[in-house]
C-alpha cells in the first residue's frame, strides 16, 4: 500500500508566524508585570471584543462552561425552574443547567440547521420555563426571530460557543438574547491556549451580576453578598485572545472560502442523494466552525475516509436526552426523531483556516468515493 499525507480534521499547529511573536512579546509582558488574574490586559481584551460583537458589555470568565453557568446565575436560575434547550449540543449546555439543581428541558432541532426548532420549543414552555437556551450549532444562528416570539418575557441565553462572527438578519450572535455565553477553547474559532470563556450582554445589572459572580460574589475585599465562583478568565488567556482577535475576521473569510470549495466540488459532483451539504438559512452568516455533511451509512464512510488519512469527526454521537446523567429525566428514544437521526448521520470533515485547497479537493473527492 502506498503511503498517504495525512489530513486532520483540526491541526492547531498551522498557524502564521507573525502571530507566535505578538503572542511571546504579550506574554513576556505579563510575566514583568507579575499580574496574572484580571487588571489592564483583561480589560483591554473585554473591551475589543466588546468592540467586535458590537455588545455593551463583556466580561472575560474562565471557560464556555463557565460563561453558560454564571449567565444562568445572574438570571436566578434554580431548583424548580426549567430551562429548555437543544438535545443535539455539546453536553455542557445542558450540564450547566443541571449543576444549578434546574431541570434541562429538551426540544427537537430543525433538520436543516441542527438547532432548535421554535415550533418544538414553543410546545416545550411551561410556567415553570425559566429561562429559553437556543445552541447555534456549527457557526449558524439558530431561528432568533422566532424563538424571541415564542420565549415571551423568558429570558434567552445564547449559547455561542460555536458561532463567534456569526450574524442573523444583520446581529452579531450574542447580541441577541438577553445574555450569551462565548468559548474560547483552543479548538473554538477563536481559541485561547487553554480553557477561556466570555459573557455578553447589553443589559447593565446582568452584567454587574456576572463581574460579582465570577469573584465568588465578592463586593470589597473579604465581604461576599453571594455565593458565586471562581470563573476568571486568565490574564494569559486574554493576551492571547487580544493577539489572535485581530485575525478573526481573516480566518471566518477563509472558513467561508473552504466551505464554497466544499460545496463546489460536491455541486460539480452530482452529489444528491449521497451527501447532504450543509444548509445556510437566509440571512444568516454561518461561520463554519465545523463543516458537516450527511451521509448515510456514516460509520463505514468514516473508516473509509480514515483509510484514505483523512481524520473526520461526530459532533455528537449521543443525544443529551439519552445521557446516562440524565436518565433521571424519563426521556427515551425515538422522542427527538430529528436529533436522534442528526446523531447517527453527522459527519465532520477537516475544516481550519489554514486548509489548504489541494487538502480540501482530496478530501472531498474520497468523500464521494466512499459514499454510496
Ligand atoms: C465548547 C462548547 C461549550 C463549552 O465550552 P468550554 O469552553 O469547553 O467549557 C458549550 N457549548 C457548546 C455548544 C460548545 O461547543
């Protein structure tokens, strides 16, 4: 057998050199600071991606697990209340809402887009409702318009940590909601290194809620009017967020750029009935975090595609109404149809600004090769 170059779904090394030196210069400032936890540099973080979104306000915390929890505690979500969300997400989304002692309240998703559906969430609200938990999966928005109508007066905490850059009808995604909740793990479009996260939100008291729970509800020094947590964001973590920000905007393009390559080959192809293209809903830029396809028989493709050197992933294998964790809640199978098929189709090809287009043309012709 001949040996094949291997192409990953994700290689974090790829990245430009110009930008390894602004991050060691605002890493070596630090260090002659000595002032590793919030101070000047989170500040100025805070306030270019404030900038960026186009938000009143946003504050650094220490993770995108992090952000979804203080955002749901600065809303007053407990025992009792009900949150609803997508079951086709990462498990945080729904893990941040159990760990308040609240209960995840699931709706099926659109198949087009992976999110929730508003018509399945309008069935979902109930008096207990407490707050509503759009996912915008991938890099699109979900249907904010709609969702918006249906939540009423609850509450809507994006959770954004797929979707920085990403807009519907013209607003920037955690602009929308009353909160959002950002990631910034090393593998989000924008990542740190290491775990990062942000709160957004153009309200003054949740914002002020947040900036005290993230310092275990600390007002002055030793007085504490709540109980919050440790949800800082790293100093460290916000030179580097500070350097690679100036990117973004460079590397959504060629997100974008590779999925048009993508969708070109697949088109020029023939492709129908074999592949399932990712679906851009009007008005909505979709940023391509991950490009996934459908494909039937997902499993052996993905060996074949592995056999090929070609690494892929499934963004997610197990609905988060069938997790173990959750089974406590009496949901069952075959209740999320359009879930439970997105789970056993999904299928995630290399995707990264720094692809290169003869990876992307190989990848997408053992793609059609392998899918029947
Ligand atoms: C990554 C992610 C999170 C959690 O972010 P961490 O920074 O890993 O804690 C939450 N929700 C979604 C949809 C994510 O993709």
């Amino acid at each position: 057998m001949t040996s094949v170059i291997p192409i990953p779904v994700l290689d974090l090394t790829r990245y430009e050199e110009s930008l390894k030196g602004e991050i060691a210069a605002r890493v070596a400032e630090i260090f002659s600071s000595g002032r590793f936890i919030m101070g000047a540099v989170n500040e100025e973080f805070e306030r270019k991606l404030a900038e960026e979104i186009g938000v009143r306000h946003a504050l650094g915390v220490s993770s995108g697990t992090d952000a979804l929890l203080v955002a749901l505690m600065a809303l007053g979500v407990g025992p009792g209340d009900e949150v609803v969300t997508s079951p086709f997400s990462f498990f945080a989304s729904a893990g941040a809402i159990a760990r308040l002692g609240a209960r995840p309240v699931f709706a099926d998703i659109e198949p087009t887009t992976f999110n929730l559906d508003p018509d399945r969430l309008a069935e979902a609200i109930t008096p207990r409702t407490k707050v509503v938990m759009p996912v915008h999966l991938y890099g699109q928005a979900a249907d904010m318009d709609p969702i918006l109508e249906v939540s009423g007066p609850i509450p809507v905490v994006e959770d954004v940590c797929q979707t920085v850059g990403a807009s519907y009808r013209g607003r920037h995604v955690g602009t929308i909601g009353k909160v959002a909740a950002f990631s910034f793990y090393p593998t989000k479009n924008l990542g740190a290194a290491g775990d990062a996260g942000a709160v957004t939100t153009g309200d003054d008291d949740v914002a002020a809620l947040v900036a005290n729970l993230r310092l275990h509800g600390e007002t002055e020094r030793y007085r504490h009017s709540r109980v919050g947590g440790n949800f800082r964001l790293d100093s460290l973590q916000a030179a580097v967020l500070t350097a690679k920000l100036t990117r973004l905007t460079e590397w959504t393009a060629r997100r974008i750029a590779i999925a048009e390559r993508y969708g070109e080959i697949f088109f020029d192809a023939d492709f129908a009935g074999r592949v399932v293209v990712p679906f851009v809903a009007p008005g909505r830029k979709h940023v391509f975090h991950q490009y996934v396809v459908r494909v039937r028989d997902r499993d052996r493709v993905r060996a074949k595609l592995a056999e090929a050197g070609i690494g892929t992933a499934v963004f997610y294998p197990i609905p988060l109404h069938l997790q173990e964790c959750f089974a406590d809640l009496g949901y069952r199978e075959g209740q999320f149809p359009k879930t439970e098929q997105a789970a056993r189709e999904v299928l995630a090809l290399p995707m990264f600004p720094q692809l290169m287009d003869d990876e992307i043309d190989r990848v997408a012709e053992t793609l059609l090769a392998s899918a029947r």
